[in-house]
C-alpha cells in the first residue's frame, strides 16, 4: 500500500484520516515519523502566544476605527436610505412606464374596436405600440434600457413585497400621482 | 440563513433590527442596519471582531502598533465595502479575509519580519521558571516567529490562521479564496519547510 499523501498526514494530524489509511499509519513506521515531525512542528508553533493589549487599547481602537471612518470621503458613503437604491427604484420605474404604455394603448384599441373599418382595426394597436415603444425609448437612455432587459421575472413584484408598508404607500401614492398626471 | 444583501431582507426583519437593541443583534443584522445608516450598528461590529481582528494581524507583523494599524485599515476597508457583504460566508471570515489581504500588502511592502521590543512574553512572570529556560523559550518563540514570517504568503497564511485561529480548512479556503485541497497543500508545505527553517537554526 502507498504511503499517505501530504493530504492525508493533515487529516492525520487532525484526526480525520479515513479508516483504511489508518489501518496503513498504524503499519508504516516512515508515515508514522513524517506525521510525528508535523505535530511536534506544529506544536512548537501553537507555544508561540500573542499579547494582550490592555483592557484600555480596546476602547481607544474603537474610537480610532470610529474617527477614520469619520475622516472617509463623503461621498464613499451611503447618504440614500436603502430602498431607495437604482436595484428597487429601476424595477418600479420599468413597472410605471408600462403600465402607462398600456394606459395609452388600451383606450384607443378599444375605439377602433367599434370601427367598421378592419384595416384599421388592425393598424391602430400596431401604431399605437410603435407610440408606446417610441415614448418609451425617448424616456430610457440606453444603460437604463440594458439594465431592465436583465431583470428577471418576479423581480418587482419581490422587491415591492420587500418594502415596509409605509414604503408601499408612498410609491403607491407616486404611481398614482405620476398616472393622474399623464391622463390629465 | 446570513442575509444576501440589503434589498433581500424582508421587511419584518428591518421592524425586528429597529426595535432590537443593537447588541442583541446578530452580524447579518447588524450588517443590515448599518447598512440602513444605522452608524452605531458597525461599532458594534467592531466591538466584536476587534480582538481577532488585531491577532490575525499581530500574527503577520509581530508587533503592536502595526498591528492595530492594520486593524484599524480592515475595519475601515470593512465600513467601505461594507454593501458589497453578500453574507455567503460569515462576517467574521470576510473580516478575517480583508484583515489577511492588508497584513500580506503590509509584509510584502515591508518584507523583513520585524520584532518589538515588546515581545509577547512581555506580561509573563520569569520567576514562575528559572531565568535560563526563560531566555531560551523567548529565544525559541523567536525564532519560530522569524520562521513563519519567511514562509511564502499562503502557506504563512494558512497555517496562521489554522493554529492561532483554529479555522477550518473551509474556512481557510473561503478567507483564502482557494479549495480545501490547496489549504491542506499549503499547511502541510508549511510546517515542512518550518521544520526545515528551524532545524537549521543555531
């Protein structure tokens, strides 16, 4: 039987070797010295203490970590609460122009519904969506644009689950005041 | 479960952080509050993780001020990167992962090993042994402290971590960024070349 690998004298070491290479360390005096050198080395290693700074460096280290983050850039540091972050409010702007591209598309399909004309029946929605991808396109730059087409299905609807209720009302509340206004 | 980042804690967790005291908190918690501004929530942190913190880098620099500087520099860097925590391992193996990385940047910067004058057996009592084997000890503690400090990065690394910290070798891996196998490799390199260091020592 081979000898145990480098791999397997740490195991060793710490105990974790699988019983059928143990049943060769028990037999094998060479792997049994190469294992003794390791532990005696590692011991000699453990012997070597780290002092204890006094009780009063911890607090004076607190205060030192606390007046270096104090010194950090401003702008290094995060003046948006959380939830105002582009990974919620990009989701929920995408969310808000849709619905008012369908906003826009659904009244007029429905008049054309009632036209005799099936031509125009069937152009209208077309143009109509040509308007709505227009509008859209005008409102997104095209980062904006990348980043929504990598969202994943569920996306907003988690992520608006995840807001506070007083956080869905305000957005609630800003939907409705940005739909009102592009009805009016 | 730790949290994966701000925006995937539920809003009961947030109620749970506002109305808990800090010190109550669990890291993951304490992460998210911190990161929801709450400043006091990282001091916390760093209450907690000082001490290890500061060892781990003791361990690289043997000696006091540049340890605490060094510490002092991974909890600064830990504030600033504090959004990119995806809570995939525990905050205590991130810490210890950027308190590595700026102690290897100091040693490499500064690559021979230095030794204080405050040594480490600056508190003990010569008077509990005889002052003879009291030198020779000091002299020895040394000597296998100069030995780790010549060993390439990763095996001083990895074996720092896995005798005075009594990490894993997952753990390793994850502070490491390597595999298991690699941490065993490295330690077992370690105190071979250890042993070959201090064999030849007067």
């Amino acid at each position: 039987m081979t000898h145990l690998t480098s791999a397997e004298l740490i195991d060793a070491m710490e105990g974790m070797l699988i019983p059928e290479r143990a049943a060769h360390l028990a037999a094998c005096g060479a792997c049994r010295r190469r294992l003794d050198d390791l532990s005696s080395v590692l011991n000699e290693a453990k012997q070597v203490s780290c002092p204890e700074p006094s009780p009063l460096f911890w607090t004076h280290f607190s205060h030192r970590v606390r007046a270096a983050i104090d010194t950090e850039p401003a702008e290094s540091r995060n003046a948006w609460p959380s939830w105002l972050r582009w990974q919620v409010l990009l989701p929920f702007g995408t969310m808000a122009m849709i619905l008012m591209a369908l906003m826009l598309a659904v009244p007029r399909q429905v008049a054309t519904d009632s036209s005799e004309n099936d031509v125009a029946v069937m152009d209208t929605p077309a143009a109509d969506s040509a308007d709505a991808l227009e509008m859209l396109v005008g409102w997104l730059d095209l980062e904006t644009a990348g980043a929504a087409a990598v969202i994943e299905p569920g996306f907003v609807e988690q992520a608006f689950l995840e807001l506070t209720s007083e956080e869905q009302q305000e957005l609630a509340r800003l939907l409705r005041a940005e739909l009102s206004r592009e009805k009016s | 479960m730790p949290h994966e980042s701000a925006l995937a804690i539920a809003p009961w967790t947030l109620c749970v952080v506002t109305q808990t005291p800090l010190a109550e908190l669990d890291d993951s918690a304490l992460v998210a509050a911190a990161l929801d501004g709450r400043r006091e929530a990282f001091d916390i942190i760093v209450e907690r993780h000082r001490r290890s913190v500061y060892q781990v880098c003791y361990r690289f620099v043997n000696n006091h001020e540049d340890a605490s500087d060094l510490a002092q520099d991974a909890f600064v860097r830990a504030w600033k990167g504090l959004r990119s925590f995806k809570g995939q391992s525990a905050l205590s193996t991130w810490l210890y992962r950027i308190a590595v990385n700026v102690s290897l940047n100091k040693v490499s910067a500064k690559r021979a090993p230095t030794e204080s004058i405050e040594t480490t057996d600056q508190f003990e009592d010569v008077r509990i042994e005889g002052a003879p084997q009291a030198i020779l000890r000091k002299e020895r503690a040394a000597a296998v402290r100069r030995a780790i400090a010549s060993l390439p990065d990763k095996q001083r690394a990895t074996l720092i971590l896995r005798t005075y910290h009594d990490m894993s070798h997952q753990q390793i891996a994850e502070v490491l960024g390597s595999s298991v196998g690699a941490v065993k490799a490295n330690l077992f390199h370690a105190l071979t070349n250890l042993k070959k260091i201090l064999g030849s020592e007067p």
